[in-house]
C-alpha cells in the first residue's frame, strides 16, 4: 500500500450507497475567488446535513476540472489533471462535455442528499451552472438497469485505498485522486429482446450468479474482457467503481452513471480506448450496441486539507499516518468494502 504524508483524504471510500446525487457544474468567469471560499466551507456544510441523521452515511466527494484548476488555484496542477479525451471509434463515440466542478453526494437516505445539494446550488448560484444532475439509485442487488450485478471486481479495504490514492508518484498531491464521470444510456428494448445467454456473450459474466465465463467462452468483444487491464507483468490494474442507475419513466430515458476512480486516471483511459477504439482496433465492447456514452468529464480530488485552505499544499517527506477524514470515516488503514453500483 502506498503511504500518504499525514494528509486527510476525502472519503472516497466506503460502504455503498442506496441513493446518490452528481452535480456537474461550469463556473463562470469573475466568480473564481467566491467559488474557491465556498469550496473551503464544504466540509461544515456537509458535517451540519449530516449531523441530523449520522447513521445515514452522507458523504460528498469533491472534483476540480482541469481549466478550472488553473483558474482557482495559483500552484501547478496535479501530475494527471487534464481535459477529458474524447474517442471516436469506428462505430461509437465517447464525447467530451463541460465540467469544472463534481459533487458526488451519496447516502442511505436519498433527501439527505438531496439537502445537501440544494445548499450546494444555493451558495454557487449566480457563481456557476448546473451542466448535468443526475440521480441514482440502487437497484436489487448491485445491479444495473441491464440485470447484470455491476463492480464485482472492485478491490476492497487496504488494496482499494492503493488503487484509489494519490502516493509518492506526485508527493505534492499524495491524498488525492482523479474521478472520471460518464452518463450512459441504455436501449433497454432491444437488450431485453436477447436471450439471456446472449446478454452474458456481451458482458462476460452469467446475469443469475454473476460468475465470470470462462475465458474460452468470454468472447474478446465482451465488456469484461475489455475492461481487464494489466501491467506488463501481468498484474491486474484496477479502479473503484461507484456507478449508480438512473431513470425517468415520463421520458423513457434509464441508464448508468459511471463513476471511476483512481491514483491515476491513465487506467480507466486505457479502459474507455479499449471499449470504444477497440483491442485490436475495431473490437469495440459490445455493450456499446446498447449503452450510449453521453457525457464525459475528467476531475481531480483533492484533499480535505487542500480544500480547507489550499495554501496547505506542500510536498511533505516525512512519512506518517493518515488522518480520518472531515466526514468521521473510516481511515484508510480499516477501510469498509467498497463495491460499487454499476460498471463490471
């Protein structure tokens, strides 16, 4: 596991969600100085919502896009902060879409996510604007809207923390970590019109038990397959999921929203080239027939400490412990599991 230099994290971590609310927003030019004071008075927002039902769980993870970075913040950028990369594949396409701000609010209880977001709104209003608003939900047993139980792979306690924070690599930014949001659509009457063993073909798992087929019967096109990343030594390289359903009956619209994170956000790049670019060329993930990507947008998370009063960052040398988050987590030491609620 990496060691961090006694900075405290934002709670990236934790157990999952039955509810959840991503706010994407733009800022608009002037208000850089307010938003970055609004930023700094999060995490008393957050404690004071939470304070009211602490059994709930409510976290609020907080991303800053790239341009907006240089905007707000007078110290160079983290080591892997940059725009969203927009794929274009032979047949499907993964855009890039406007965001200099998420929020990823996530509890047991969905009003009080919804409590929180609407201070949010309220103390950026006239500052910045909502781009993208998305509820999310759990779905039976982790599954997404597909059928398919959804993160299964997803490491757990220490090897999560590994996987999701920012080490040595970039000492100045240890603690934090990067977040790639996509919003996805489903064309849920054509997928429902497979049979089930077709629909295994596309993700690679059986959709009763969600065992993973064998590799002679997992086709190369199938979205697990394509999504299994490795090093040169052949060790597996990983992100936390935490992707939630969403849907509207009224606009017959439901899909998944994709929320990836990691120490690096070069590993969930490799992912998205794979489904839509194709490995080789051309052997795009065939989930893509049925899930269209709508949005894309790159953050980067820094440190509660960071957002606090960024005049904090420095490089530390000295090793130490990490401190528990503003929130009351768990530290990263004695993480809790970490599933996430869509995305193989």
């Amino acid at each position: 596991m990496t060691q961090l230099h006694h900075v405290e994290p934002q709670r990236i971590l934790g157990q999952p969600a039955t509810a959840a609310i991503i706010l994407v927003l733009t800022v608009r030019q002037g208000s850089e100085d307010e938003v970055r004071d609004v930023l700094a008075d999060l995490s008393g927002l957050v404690r004071a919502v939470r304070f009211r039902a602490p059994e709930s769980g409510l976290i609020c993870v907080t991303g800053i896009g790239a341009e907006l970075w240089d905007r707000v913040y007078d110290v160079p950028r983290p080591a892997g902060l940059h725009p969203f990369r927009e794929l274009q594949g032979a047949v499907h396409h993964a855009p890039s879409t406007p965001g200099d701000l998420v929020f990823h609010i996530r509890a047991e209880r969905f009003d009080l996510c919804f409590e929180l977001a609407q201070h949010i709104g309220q103390r950026l209003s006239e500052r910045a604007d909502v781009v993208d608003e998305t509820h999310g939900f759990r779905y039976f047993d982790e599954r997404d809207l597909l059928g398919f139980v959804d993160g299964t792979e997803s490491p757990v306690d220490e090897a999560a923390a590994s996987v999701v924070y920012v080490g040595d690599e970039d000492p100045a930014h240890a603690g934090g970590s990067y977040l790639i949001v996509q919003k996805y659509t489903h064309d849920l009457q054509t997928w429902n019109s497979l049979s089930v063993e077709s629909q295994e073909l596309v993700i690679g798992r059986r959709k009763l038990d969600d065992i993973e087929l064998s590799d002679a019967d997992k086709p190369s096109n199938s979205h697990v397959a394509l999504n299994t990343i490795t090093d040169a030594d052949g060790s597996q390289r990983q992100i936390v999921r935490e992707n939630m359903p969403f849907g509207s009956v009224g606009d017959g619209v439901a899909g998944t929203y994709f929320i990836g994170y990691a120490a690096t956000p070069d590993v969930i790049e490799e992912m998205l080239e794979n489904m839509f670019i194709g490995k080789p060329e051309g052997n795009y993930d065939r989930i893509l027939d049925f899930s269209t990507a709508i949005t894309g947008t790159l953050f980067y998370i820094p440190t509660a400490d960071f957002l606090d009063d960024p005049t904090t960052l420095s490089v530390l040398t000295e090793p130490g412990p990490v401190d528990t988050p503003h929130d009351g987590s768990l530290n990263i030491g004695s993480l809790n599991r970490t599933d996430d609620h869509g995305g193989n």
